[in-house]
DNA sequence: GTACAGGCAGTAT
DNA sequence: ATACTGCCTGTA
C-alpha cells in the first residue's frame, strides 16, 4: 500500500462547501455564510490563504448566534485524512485527492439534512436551494448579520404547525407530502437521530427508510452528511455513470448495459464499493463526485 | 413546444 | 422480487 502524507488539518473551504453536500450557503466577498439548524455560520478566508498556512491563521470562523467550535465538528477537521486515504487502496481517488485537495464531508444539522435531502429527489441543485431557502425565509427564524437579514433552518415545533399548502408554496411539490409526514414522525419521536447516530450503517439506513420519501440515495446522504455514517456511498446518476466508466472492472456482469438503478442493483453496487473503497467509502465517493461535476461544469449554485 | 433533472412510492406483473 | 408509471416545477 502506498502512503500518502496529508496534513490532518488540510481543509479547503470553498470546495468543501460546494460540492454538494449542503444547500445553504453562498458567497459573499471573501466569506461563505450558510445556515445549519439555528445557527448561520460565517467563514472567511484570508486573501493570502493556501493550503499549507495553519486554519487558524488563514481562515476565520464565525457563529450568529456564538457557538464555540462549531467548525471543528461541522468540517470534520478532527477527521485524519492522511489516515482515511491511506485506507483507500485506488489510484483514481488517489489522483482526485492530489488535486481537489482540502475537501471534507460535512457534519450537518440532521434534522435540516433529511428535509434538504427528502427536497432533492428529481430535481437539481439550483432548484432544491430555492425550496429550502422559501422553507427558512419563510418559517426560519431572521439573523441580522453585516448589515443584512438571513434565515435560520426552522424549527420542527414550527414546521409541525405549517400545513401542506404553505410547505406547497415553497416549491417542494410533491414532496411537500413526504416532508411534512417526516415531521410527524419525528415530532413522535419515531425516529430518533441521537440514536441513529450510535447505530451502524444497516440499522440507521433501516429505520430512515421507513420514512415516505427517503429511499436508497436519500437515506445514503442523511447518513453521510448527517450522522457518521462514513461508509455510505450514496450513488446518484453521476455516480452510477462514474462507477460504470471507471470501475466497471470490479464487475462481472456489464454495468453498461443498465439503465435504471433499482432497489436490488442499488444495493448491491453500493456494498460493492463498501467492500472495495472500505470503511471511509464515503469519502472517496465525495471526490468522485465532486470531480465528475466539475468536468461536466455543472452548476453548484 | 418538450425533454429532462442528485428519486421515490404505488401499482401491476 | 422486478418493471412500469406518475409526480411538481424550473430550466435548456
């Protein structure tokens, strides 16, 4: 096995920040401001920023309302990459990691990710931002922040009470049906992220699926970027069109000749590269992605 | 116009 | 188990 040295603290903020895993956040001058649960967070880059200076000195991190840390656990940054990638035995991800590097998974808020990743069926990023940015404009609570007003992710005590109509008029269609039963279900304590987050894979990705809505990718993605999961590996159609194009060899049967992704093939792919990229399978599907999207020059916002 | 987009559930085979 | 179809709505 080939080693790789790679700063533990190597992170780079605007690539982890648009890859995809979060909707929220846009760029304003040298900052990136997103919202995470009650929290907007604020992190600004220093014009000298490379990836060899120390985070501290280079990039700054700020919470409305304070929240010490936060971006040690919303970043990861306690992750040791160097470990994780050399735990990753592939020449493709190792070429990725070279040249996008500093990209992290992100620890989200899992209440607002289920919601986010429940709006993303059949759809694209630029639409699935404008039907969480009309859910926090509209039921999230205001946060004065440089001179202008942003939104918190809403409450579930307030979204308990929003009906379908008013979940409808922010454009989440028919999948305003599943989000709203997903609120009840977890208004119930049905499904309990605390409790998920100590469970494994299986059993976590189980008890989501029984939610309306939350199907095989979704559920991958609440649990990559939401609950620790580090070994999911959510396959979308990039990444099933990635995974026949450079992979295909891990196969027996041709990958190519497939089209649609059922429940069974699903599966069965997914713990495939579970076997092959191991324990952080996770993360080489994030540079997999992330790497697919910027060659297609797809947008992030 | 119409095809399609980070899927999913419901129904029929 | 597996195949097929409808779904909201913005964008190309």
């Amino acid at each position: 096995m080939n080693t790789y040295n790679y700063p533990i603290t190597e992170f780079n903020p605007n690539i982890s920040i648009l890859s995809g895993q979060s909707f929220l956040w846009e760029k304003v001058d040298n900052s990136w401001i997103g919202t995470n649960s009650n929290y907007i967070f604020k992190v600004t880059i220093n014009d000298s920023f490379t990836l060899d200076d120390d985070i501290v000195n280079s990039i700054s991190f700020e919470s409305f309302p304070p929240l010490n840390g936060w971006e040690k656990e919303f970043f990861r940054l306690d992750d040791n990459l160097s470990y994780i990638f050399n735990t990753i035995d592939d020449p493709l991800i190792w070429e990725i990691v070279k040249k996008y590097k500093g990209l992290r998974i992100l620890r989200q808020d899992p209440f607002q990710c289920t919601i986010s990743f429940i709006c993303s069926s059949n759809t694209n990023i630029p639409r699935i931002r404008k039907m969480l940015n009309n859910l926090c404009k509209k039921y999230g609570e205001p946060i004065k922040l440089d001179g202008r007003i942003f939104y918190s992710f809403p409450s579930k005590e307030k979204l308990f009470k929003v009906t379908l109509d008013g979940l409808q008029e922010c454009g989440l269609g028919y999948r305003a049906k599943f989000v709203k039963e997903f609120i009840e279900i977890y208004t119930q304590d049905k499904i309990n992220f605390d409790e998920l987050l100590q469970s494994d894979y299986y059993s976590a990705k189980k008890d989501l699926m029984k939610v309306n809505g939350i199907g095989n990718k979704v559920s991958d993605c609440i649990l990559l970027f939401s609950l620790d999961k580090l070994n999911s590996f959510p396959i979308d159609v990039w990444i099933f069109n990635a995974i026949k194009h450079y992979y295909g060899n891990l196969f027996s049967f041709k990958l190519n000749d497939l089209k649609k992704m059922s429940d069974s093939l699903y599966f069965f792919i997914s713990e495939l590269l579970r076997d092959y990229f191991g324990t952080y399978a996770g993360y080489a599907q994030q540079y997999l992605y992330y790497m697919i999207r910027q060659e297609n020059k797809r947008s992030w916002q």
